[in-house]
C-alpha cells in the first residue's frame, strides 16, 4: 500500500566469532545521537590530547576469549575509550580498574593508556553495556535497548563465563536485561551477589572519579570484589559452590 511504512530490516545473523562481532559492533551507527557526539568529540578533542587520532566509534569489548569473569561498565568515557579505541584505557576510571586488576592477579600491568602498550588479561572480558561515548555520560533507555543485542552475542561468545562484575546500577540493570527477565528484580548494591540464568552477578560501585575521589569506592572494596568473582570461578570450573562472602549486598 502506497504510503506504508517499510518493514524494518531484519536482525543480522549472531556473529560466529568475537571478530565479526567486534567488526559489526565498531561499524554501527545506529544511534544518531551517540554517533553526532563521538564523532564531535573525536573532531573538537580536549587540549592536553590534541596530537592524537581519536578512536571516535563504538568501542568493542576486550580480553581474554576463555575468560570465566565479565566486567560489565557503563559507556565509554569521550577522552578515555573514545579516544584510545579499548574499554576503560586512559582515563582516571581506567587507571583504578586496571590497578585492582592487576592486584587480584587479572592483569598483567597495572596501567591501561593506550591499546598498544601492551595490557592483556587473564580469565577476564571487560565491555561496556553501551558502546558509544553518550553526552554527559547518559546514554537513553532506547540506545541501551539498541545496543545491549551487542552484549548478548558478546556473551553467548564467551561460553566459559560464570561470574559478571556490574560497574554500577547501569550496568547490573544491563546484565539482568541480557540474562533476563528477571522477577523480582534484584537490587542493586556494592557486594551485592545473585545468581542468574547459570551465572553469578556481582555489583560493584563504579569505578568513576565521582566515587574513588570521595572514599564511596575504596582500593580495598574494589579488590574484594574482583577476589570474589576470582573464587566463585574457581569454585564453578570444580563445581563446588564458593562460601558466600559477607558485604552489604549479601548473598542470593
């Protein structure tokens, strides 16, 4: 009928590897305003980068293809991910991930500035709920829901996964989404640890300035996290279950 609205176009096939994933994640341009900002932001840059190429497109996840822990964030940071082309490289939420990682055995250094220095992690993915740097670090509920499929094929990909690391209320939000629906809805909180679809989520405040500088997420809280997940993966791969570890989020 003349003057119908064309059908949408139909989903892609899943990806059958983690590079076609990755391939079709950094072509997309789905999300006009996510794809306005980056790339204005990646043609304007701040001052102390302006010697650099920026990134300025979807940022793919990052790791270790065997990995048993996901690390689950937000979005990409304009001047870090966006910048750089790897999830949480060279920004301030970067520099605190990575040390803790590194600390609790996942990384091999403990800094992250460019995706050519030479990080690589163990045992670990880390990819964020939404890919493309969004204004004011506040991507809309219609560009998460366009881009969680991302993180779903993402983690049928990783088929050793046990233990997801939400950073933040975001992105706990995002993994029940993927692994859902879930009802009732399990709250969000630091140490927070439920069990889900055959996996373990475990919340973590996220690793933004706007908690580390003002003592809301500690280097001993985000530790403790990160030694959690490392044991309920130990635990899952002997299929024993792991002692349930005291925190404010309690066990589920």
């Amino acid at each position: 009928m003349a003057g119908a609205p064309a059908d949408p176009p139909a989903a892609p096939a899943p990806a059958a590897s983690l590079a076609e994933l990755e391939a079709r994640i950094v072509a997309c341009r789905a999300c006009p305003r996510l794809v306005a900002w980056r790339e204005e932001v990646a043609r304007v840059k701040r001052a102390a980068f302006a010697d650099w190429t920026y990134w300025g497109r979807p940022v793919p996840g990052f790791g270790d293809p065997q990995a048993r822990v996901l690390v689950l964030g937000l979005a990409p940071a304009a001047h870090g991910a966006n910048r750089t082309g790897r999830v949480f490289t060279g920004d301030r939420s970067g520099d605190w991930l990575y040390a803790s990682l590194h600390r609790t055995g996942f990384a091999n250094q403990p800094t992250s500035v460019s995706v050519d220095d030479g990080l690589r992690l163990r045992d670990m993915w880390i990819a964020a709920a939404v890919r493309c740097a969004p204004p004011a670090n506040k991507p809309t509920p219609d560009e998460r829901d366009r881009c969680l499929p991302f993180a779903r094929e993402e983690l049928a990909l990783l088929p050793n996964v046990r233990v997801i690391v939400c950073l933040g209320a975001f992105a706990w939000d995002a993994a029940l989404r993927i692994l859902g629906p879930v009802r009732p809805k399990p709250r969000f909180a630091h140490g927070a640890e439920v069990e889900v679809a055959g996996r373990t989520l475990l919340g973590c405040y996220h690793v933004s300035q706007q908690n580390t500088f003002t003592g809301v997420l500690t280097e001993e809280m985000t530790d403790a996290v990160f030694a959690r997940a490392r044991a309920i993966a130990r635990r899952s791969a002997s299929g024993r279950p792991a002692p349930c570890a005291a925190g404010p989020g309690g066990c589920a």
